[in-house]
C-alpha cells in the first residue's frame, strides 16, 4: 500500500508498506514522517448510480412489474385531475 506523508527533512513523501505493518515514525533521511490523512477513493459501481440507469427502467424491473407501477402511475393521474388524491398523496405531494 502506498501513504501520504510529511518528512521534517524532504516535504512531502510517499511511503511504501504493507497495510498490517507499523507506520514508520522516520523517514530514510532521519526526518519525522506525519501521516496525511486523505478522503478515500469511492466507486459507485451499480444501478442506479448513473443518468441513463432512470431512462430505462423496464429493462431495470422487468416488463410485468413496469406495467404495474405504469398503471398505478396511471390511476394516481387519473385520481388527481379528478381531484381524488388521499390525504396521504396530498402530504406526499406538497413535500
């Protein structure tokens, strides 16, 4: 594994060790090593995470469980031009 650190002597260094081995308190030069702590790298590697995965959600849940929420969709639609949305649709719609 590969860190970030701060040599008193050099500036900044990249030291090489193994994860479960001791981070070293001297550099080769004699000087004190500081670790710097960094954010890590983080990969959103799964549906969801990108623009095109919401452009295609029948290939997503498949053709029988899209049609369901097209008709439920549908009737939601229906019901609020009618004017007949439960009191829970109108708290959830003015969120």
């Amino acid at each position: 594994m590969h860190y970030d650190a701060t040599c008193s002597n050099c500036g900044s260094v990249e030291i090489s060790k193994p994860m479960t081995a001791a981070f070293p308190a001297r550099h080769r030069c004699g000087g004190r090593l500081t670790r710097i702590y960094q954010s890590p790298i983080i990969k959103f590697d799964a549906p969801g995470f990108f623009t095109y995965d919401v452009t295609r959600p029948r290939e997503q849940v498949g053709a029988v469980r899209f049609a369901q929420f097209e008709r439920e969709r549908d009737d939601i639609e229906r019901r609020a031009k009618a004017g007949q949305l439960t009191s829970y649709e109108l708290a959830a719609e003015s969120d």
